[in-house]
C-alpha cells in the first residue's frame, strides 16, 4: 500500500512538473517577440499577464497625450480648434487662423513659471468649464504644483503640490487619474483628479498676490495613489502617452548617475514604456519593456521629445511622429503596419521638416552640448502638426525673455503651411489641443459634453488686464518691455 501512494506520489509530482515546465515554456516563447506556431497559446498567456507584444497591440487602442488623441476623435478634432500653448512663463491661447491672422492671446503671465503640463476635471458645475489646471515647476525651486486657474475670475484659485518630486516636465490626465512625469525622480506618479475649488474658495484665493516660495508654502500637499518606477533622471521623462496597459516614454536622456552602473554616464534618446499599475505579475519589473528591442524607438533622433502618431493607409504603415530636437527636426519613425498584418522590424524613419538656420529669431553663434536649434513642443489637430523651434541655448539663458518660432506642417500633403514668430518670453514647452482637454467628459443626446470652454470675453481683455498681474504686481506689459530689452527679470 505505501508502495502503491509512493508511486502514485511521483507520478501526479511528474504531471505538475510538466505542467510547470509547458506554461514556462509558453512564457518563454512569447516574451522573446517570437510567437511562431505558438500564436493562439501566446494570445491566451499576454491576456493573463497584461503584456503588450508589439506596437500594432499598442497602436491598435487608444493613446492620450497632451497633444493629441490617438487615433483622433472626428467630434473633437478640427483644424480650425484654438491651441493652448505652455510657455517658460506665459499662458497663451493660440487660434491659428488663415492667411496669416492668427488671434493670440496671453491670459497668464508668471516669469519663469515653468509651465509644462494641462488638463481639465469633468464636473457638473456649469461655471466649472472655465477652470484649467496647469503644471508648474517654477524657478529653480525644488517643487511641482498644479495650479488651478479660473479664466473667468482670471486667476490661480488653487495649489496642490506633489510631495517629493521637482522639475516635472508633463502632466496628462486619462480617465479619472492623472499621470505626472517626474523628471528628476525618473518615475511617473499617478494620482486621482483633485477636487475643483469651491466657489467661495475661488474668489478668496490671492495666489497672485505671493511670490514662488510662499505658492509653494501655501499649496496642499496631494496623495500619489501609485508610482509606476524605472527609470532615473539621467534618463529625463519629458512626456508620455496613457495606453490602457502602459505608459509611453519620451526618454530625452542625458549625463547622470545611473544605478545600475554607479558612476556618471549617457543614458541614451529613446522612446520606450512602463506597464500600468499592477497589470504585470511580479516577476515582469518594471524595465520589462525597455530591455526588449522590439518595443523600444531610439532611431528618431537626438534629445527628443513629444509622443504622437501618423496613419500613412497608402504604404500600409502607423509612424511615430516627434520632435528630433537636437536638429530641431519633425521626423517620423514606422512602428506598426495599418491593418496589423505586416511585421514591422525596419523602424525606417523619415525627416519630415528642419529649420533654416540662418532665420534671425533662432540663429546661433555658440553652440551648446553641439546644438545650435533645439524643438520642443507638438501637438496634432486636423491633420496638422504644430511645434516649437528656438536657439538652442544654456539652461541658465532659457529663464531669459525671447521669441521662439511656431511652425505649422500638413501631414497629408507633407509641406509646410507656415512659421511664425511668437512673442513667448522663452521656450514653449508644451501645445495643448482642444480634443485632450474635452476627451473623457462624457456625452448627452450623443453629443460631447466639453470640460472646458474659452471665455467669450478672454477676447476683449487686455494683455495687462490687473486681474492677471502677478508676481507682487509685475504685469505682462512691464513683462514684454523686459523681453525686447532682452535681459532677465526675476521672480517676487
């Protein structure tokens, strides 16, 4: 009898075994980007796990950023929309127009605010579509706050600050969370959407009356709910892209202290990703994706920047579209095939548009880090991209006041429609679309409910209007005397 459980013993110890060893196999077989024969057993083992195998999954679902809703909503996205521009220190409402009469209007001015993210908080309260919320990470100061502003009232109503992090360079929001990339940290925090700030509270506030250090002392600390870790600064998250099962990365990368390696050296420009939350199991970490080859773009150019995505139905390809910064460059990198069909593994890419460099608002007669441009900035609506070149200049010089260039690229056709020179007061670091901001607001009688509108009077407001003084009464006129006088004024 004790003989007879030995064996039976070994023989259900042999079945587990192999059982343990076919779905190690299966694991095996579908992380290395191979499925083969394998197809339908790798469908069954990603579904469990969470795991995006290619950028045709990726592509094939939804990808918000900041400046485009991938793939574009027919009900949200025109041409004709008014842009949001996030400046060094301005807060501008940019229509483009046609034949050169743009309407250009700043509503903000915070000197070297650093703004650097945007999004909107659905509510039911009607006088609620005229708040925005902004990130910014002002001065040198070692913190990110997210202010919210009331165009209506014309001023900052609210500060939240996101313990622990300093010089984010994104904040996008997707469904009910908002994803903030903390740059220096080389992390991305997720959070809940904060609470708009009463009415009572709205006319109370005086932010504007205070200068940087007291915001930050004044500003309500928030609650991350998850951080989703990685990378490190010398990596340089400056934006990203919410998909459903990760986070898309524009790793700008630069010289810093790497963990793994324990001394100072170049983390290389990337496009790469983090999984969602708890979607993996443990033994997927959270540098699953960067270390596959297949998943990560790092042929679109040097220092870049911004996340969007093209559709070329003629040559059956999906491109990633960004900013080749370091040449000041529109490019576009194939990653995936339209009808998901084709394999994708050439990753060839395409300069779309370069900058002359002989133009008088970005001409250079020093380089710095070998750059003499530097591109920052893209946002697509209606078919048209919109981004930002300016001098490539030392970070102490981007606190100084001085016009950028607005460029504006057909994509269909793949010429460029126009370049305008905007009065910024240093770099535009972020153009916001009117899709992001009114995405995810719900819909009645099958129309979309906007978060957020334009004031109609925003229009016949002046520039230096009191109510957007600030910095202790600096208003944006004595700001733009400063900037043709091209020195640096300083906050508070």
């Amino acid at each position: 009898l004790v003989g007879n459980n030995i064996l039976l013993f070994l023989v259900l110890l042999s079945l587990l075994l192999g059982a343990v060893l076919s779905i190690t196999s299966e694991e095996s077989t579908c992380t290395s980007g191979r499925d083969g024969e394998n197809a339908e057993t790798c469908a069954s083992v990603k579904k469990s796990k969470g795991y995006v195998n290619s950028w045709d999954s990726i592509v094939s679902q939804k990808i918000t950023t900041i400046g485009q809703i991938w793939p574009p909503n027919p009900k949200l996205d025109f041409k004709d929309n008014c842009l949001l521009l996030l400046t060094h220190s301005f807060l501008i409402r940019y229509c483009p127009g046609e034949d050169d009469e743009p309407k250009m209007i700043t509503f903000h001015h915070q000197q070297n605010a650093r703004f650097r993210g945007a999004f909107t908080v659905p509510s039911n309260d009607p006088t609620h579509k005229y708040r925005l919320w902004v990130l910014t990470s002002p001065g040198m100061k070692k913190a990110d706050l997210l202010a919210e502003f009331d165009l209506k009232l014309g001023k900052v109503v609210q500060l939240l600050r996101i313990p622990g992090t300093r010089d984010g360079h994104d904040a996008v929001r997707d469904g009910n969370s908002i994803f903030f990339a903390a740059t220096h940290n080389g992390y991305v925090v997720e959070m809940d959407l904060p609470t708009p700030a009463t009415a009572e509270e709205a006319e109370a506030a005086r932010f504007y009356e205070m200068d940087f250090d007291e915001q930050i002392a004044a500003a309500v600390n928030i609650t991350p709910k998850f951080i989703h870790k990685g990378f490190n600064s010398a990596d340089h998250i400056n934006n990203i892209g919410i998909h459903p099962e990760v986070i898309l990365t524009s790793l700008h990368g630069s010289v810093g202290l790497n963990p793994e390696q324990q001394k100072p050296g170049p983390s290389r420009t990337r496009h790469s990703m983090l999984p969602r939350g708890n979607l993996f199991e443990k033994e997927y970490d959270d540098l699953f994706y960067d270390r596959k080859s297949d998943l990560v773009v790092d042929n679109a150019g040097g220092s870049c920047h911004s996340i969007a995505f093209l559709e070329d139905k003629e040559n059956n390809e999906i491109k990633l579209l960004t900013l080749d910064s370091k040449n000041g460059a529109l490019v576009t990198v194939v990653v995936a095939s339209v009808d998901g069909s084709v394999p994708v593994n050439n990753r060839k890419r395409e300069v779309l548009w370069t900058p002359d460099l002989k133009h008088p608002v970005i001409v250079r007669k020093e380089r710095y880090k070998e750059m003499l441009v530097f591109s920052k900035g893209l946002a697509v609506q209606g078919g048209v991209a919109y981004f930002c070149v300016s001098g490539a200049r030392r970070p102490m010089d981007r606190t100084r006041n001085f016009s950028v260039l607005l460029v504006a690229y057909d994509l269909k056709k793949k010429e460029e429609l126009w370049v305008r020179t905007i009065d910024s007061s240093g770099l535009i670091n972020q153009i916001v679309t009117m899709e992001y901001l009114n995405t995810g607001c719900g819909e009645k009688n099958g129309e979309i409910s906007p978060c957020f509108e334009w004031p109609e009077d925003l229009e016949t407001r002046s520039d230096s209007h009191e109510k957007f003084r600030h910095n202790k009464g600096e208003t944006l006129e004595s700001a733009r005397k400063v900037m043709k006088g091209g020195r640096p004024r300083r906050s508070g």
